[in-house]
C-alpha cells in the first residue's frame, strides 16, 4: 500500500509502493495489497504493450516479446533502419515467427511509412508529422502548378517525424483500434526478459489498485547496476532522474508550501495508462514525454485549474453537448477527470534495470530536455527557474549551447494535442487503404495479415527466419 498520498489539485500522486511478492498467496494483510492473479488477468486481456525499437539488437527485442504475458496484445512500433540494412524486415520476421510459435496478438509498424504519415494528416493531427515535409508540400503545390501534377504529387508525401514520443502515440492509436482500455511501455532493448514480465504484471497491478478510470502507472527500479571496474555495482539513482525528480518535487513544494520528495518516476520509460487518460493527455516530443506527464497533469490539473475546472464542469457539460466536436469531447473528459481525481501509481519493481547504454550525449540530452519541461510548466516561479537555470550553468555539455537556453523562455515546442481528439476508425481506414508497413498477427489466428499498399487488401505472411 502506499504510505502517503500527495494531493495536488485534481492530481493524487502515491508514494512509492513495494512488490513484496511476486506471486502472492491471497492471504489479507491491511498493510499490504494482494491482488489475485485472476484480477491481474483480466487487466491484461484489456491491455496492449507499445514497444518503441529503432535499431536495438534483435535478441533483445526477441526476449522482450516473448516476455510480455500472452494476454496482452502486443504493439512494436519501429524507426529502424531501411535503407543500407533493412533492420525493419528482420524484426517483422521476428513478429511473424513469435506469433506462428506463441499464436499471441502483434501488431507491428514503421513510423517512417508514408502511410502512417498520410492516416494522420487525413485526422488533422499534423502536430506529429515532419515540419519540413509540410513545408515541401506547400512548396510542391506551388511548383506543381507550374512544372505540372506529377511535381506535386511526388512532394504530397507526409512523415512522422523521428521520436520514441512520436513511436508512442503512433502504439496508442493502434491499442484503440485493438478497443484496448490500459496502454502500456516497454523498451525494446531490455537485456532481462523476467525483467519486462514484472513490469507487465506492475502495470497491471497498479490498474488493479486504482479507484479512478483515469490513471497512471509509473516504474522506479529498485536498482539499475552498472560495471565499475570489473564488478557490478547495483546503482539505485540515475544521473537524469535524480535531477528530473528534485526539480518537479520542487514545484509541488513551493506551490503547497510543504517540501516534498514524492515524485521519484520523472523519467519512467515504463510506465501505462488508462485509456481513458491517454485520449486527454497532450504529448511531448522524443524522451521529454516523460516529464512532461507531471508537466501537464499539473498545468491542466494542479491547484488552479482545478477549481476553475471543477465550476467550470456544469457549464461545460450543456456546452459540449450542444457543439459536439471531437475537441469538445476532451475538454468533457477533462471535467469529469478533475472530478474522478487523476490517479499516479509509482511502484518500485523487484528486478533491476538493464539495458543497452547509449552514451553521454544521449543523457545529456535527457537531462536538459526534461529540465526545460519543468523550466515551462505554468506552476513554475521565478524561483524554480532561476534554479533550473543554476543547475544548466553546472552542466559542462551546455555552456556552449548558451543559445538554447534563452529559447527556453517561450513555451516549449512540439506539444502534441490529445489523441482523443482522433477518430480512430477514419484513421484505420486511411491507415489500411495505404500502409504498406502495417501488419496485424491475431491472436489464435495461423497466419498473420498484411495490407497491401493501395488496395487495403489483406493477405497471408508466414516466414522462414526462425524455427524451434
Ligand atoms: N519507435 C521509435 N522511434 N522508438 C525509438 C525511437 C524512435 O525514434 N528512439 C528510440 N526508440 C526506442 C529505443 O529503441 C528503445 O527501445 C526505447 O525507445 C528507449 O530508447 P533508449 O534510447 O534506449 O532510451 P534510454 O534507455 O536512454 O531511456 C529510456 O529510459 C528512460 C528512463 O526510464 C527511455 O524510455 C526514456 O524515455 C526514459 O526516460
Ligand atoms: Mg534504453
């Protein structure tokens, strides 16, 4: 059970909570939760797991999929490479093999298919394409009408742009289309298979404990060891969250005016949540949609708005009702979820975290990223800025990207708007009648299905890569 819970508006943030037992024996304990496995079970079945992979080891990927419990659907969304080695074919062949030995429900998709691309401008949600394609499309209509159609037709082509964030909400529009309720995250370069089973059971766990429909489950591992010399030291604290967790900590307690450490999964990669919450969560870009959930769960929901949001429910309701646009649709969901309270679980997992290290301008990049998250975030004062802005000046990567800094001081671009704005069946239409990388292995099912590019027909693929 968590021992405290930090209120922050509409916004419930849970202490950390302990797995004591993997598998629990259904014994009542008032200072613990056992949650039976028929329970956890039937969160899983109403589950889909997005795994994020651009050019990770496909032995890695390999047991990450074998890992995630067969209940749940599982969703690989691939920036890989295609072009000097087509890494994308191989970990297709991997799906089509995992599902033709397991028969579990995989889906698999390349965020770079034009496809996708064109599913989501038909939606209107641009947000989420590449800005220079949109401006060559504009260019390529001016110069088609002079150089003739084909000009134009060849620049017509839309992208998503690159970003595990971008991967992620790419994975949540295919769990709607699966009609799942809980959306879950999991690194595809996870060097523990056990590893990425808890987090599973994790997430489901925490949907299992939450009163809301509108909640969130975010992972702290318990230890990430590394090497140092020739042992492994079992490293509780990683440079990036540390920071992260002080700083969004620092918000909440100079908002309350009560010093707080409750927030300790600013970074969780692995983490789930409702549908329902997902549909009205705006997004940001690569790995700052991590921190950003606080950032935006704050601004929308913190304090202030709460109360506004709480009088404003009434007028809302007659008002959504009577315009019934898809925007209005979130803003309803917004309501009742400043009312229902939004729910954040934080649990620590047994296994330690190992995974591929990807290098010092990579967390550099993590860390500025995630601090110009807080940096922007409404609830932030001129105090939590200026010590923002004194823990940039300590870091040695930054002193010459002095620049970027004063960009800092306009609202952080790329904020992608919900996706609960989406109508998803438009944007599976789109998607069928066009991918040429989608392919949907069905649970139970023998062959798995691809849609042809163009004509949205589907037809049988079965591989050869891999055999018991
Ligand atoms: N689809 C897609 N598109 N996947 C991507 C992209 C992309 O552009 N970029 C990276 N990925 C995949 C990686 O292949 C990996 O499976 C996962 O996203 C996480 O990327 P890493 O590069 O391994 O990130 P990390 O390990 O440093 O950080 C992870 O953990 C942090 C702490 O929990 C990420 O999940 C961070 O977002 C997280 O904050
Ligand atoms: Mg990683």
């Amino acid at each position: 059970m968590p021992r405290h819970t930090e209120i922050f508006g509409s916004v419930k943030v849970h202490e950390l909570q302990r797995v004591l037992k993997l598998d629990s024996g259904g014994f009542e304990n008032p200072r613990a939760k056992d949650i039976s496995s028929e329970e956890l079970k039937g969160v899983l079945k109403r589950s889909a797991i997005v795994v994020p992979v651009k050019n990770e080891n496909l032995n890695l990927l390999d047991g990450v999929l074998r890992a995630i419990p067969f209940d749940c659907s599982i969703i690989v969304v691939s920036n890989s490479e295609r072009v000097s080695q087509d890494t994308y074919k191989m970990e297709r062949e991997l799906v089509t093999n995992t599902h033709d030995l397991t028969q579990q429900e995989i889906l698999i998709i390349h965020q770079k298919d034009p496809g996708l691309g064109s599913a989501f401008h038909e939606v209107g949600y641009e947000e989420i394409l590449e800005k220079e394609k949109l401006d060559g499309k504009e260019a390529g209509e001016e110069a088609g009408e002079e150089a003739g159609e084909e000009t134009g037709k060849e620049k017509k082509e839309w992208l998503v742009r690159d970003g595990k964030s971008e991967g992620m909400i790419i994975g949540m529009l295919l769990a709607k289309s699966l009609g799942k309720d809980f959306i879950g995250f999991a690194d595809a370069d996870n060097f523990v298979p056990g590893a990425v089973r808890e987090y599973v059971m994790d997430f489901a766990a925490g949907f299992c404990m939450s009163e809301s429909p509108f909640s969130m489950v975010r992972l702290h591992w318990r230890y990430k060891p590394k090497v140092v010399e020739d042992k492994l030291y079992f490293k509780k604290w990683g440079r990036v969250s540390e920071t992260t967790n002080k700083y969004l900590n620092l918000l909440i307690s100079t908002c309350t005016g009560f010093e707080t450490g409750v927030v300790i999964t600013g970074n969780a990669g692995e983490h789930a949540l409702t549908t329902r919450l997902a549909d009205l969560m705006c997004y940001s870009t690569g790995y700052t949609i991590e921190p950003y959930h606080f950032v935006f769960l704050f601004d929308k929901f913190g304090p202030r708005e709460a109360e506004e949001s709480a009088e404003k429910v009434g007028a809302e309701k007659a008002s959504t009702e009577k315009a019934g646009t898809e925007k209005a649709g979130t803003e309803k969901a917004s309501s009742e979820a400043a009312n229902a309270g939004i729910e954040i679980f934080q649990i620590e997992t047994l296994n330690p975290h190992l995974h591929e290290e990807k290098g010092e301008a990579h967390i550099n990049e993590m860390l500025t990223g995630s601090l110009r998250m807080v940096y922007n975030c409404r609830l932030c004062n001129d105090y939590v800025k200026s010590k923002v802005l004194a823990e940039l000046e300590g870091l040695e990567a930054l002193q010459e990207d002095w620049e970027a800094r004063s960009r800092w001081k306009g609202k952080p671009s790329h904020i992608m708007p919900p996706v609960g704005r989406i109508d998803v069946g438009k944007f599976m239409k789109v998607l069928k009648s066009s991918s040429e990388s989608l392919l949907r292995c069905k649970q139970g099912a023998t062959k798995c299905e691809v849609v042809e590019r163009g004509r949205g027909e589907k037809k049988n693929e079965t591989s050869s890569f891999y055999r018991p």
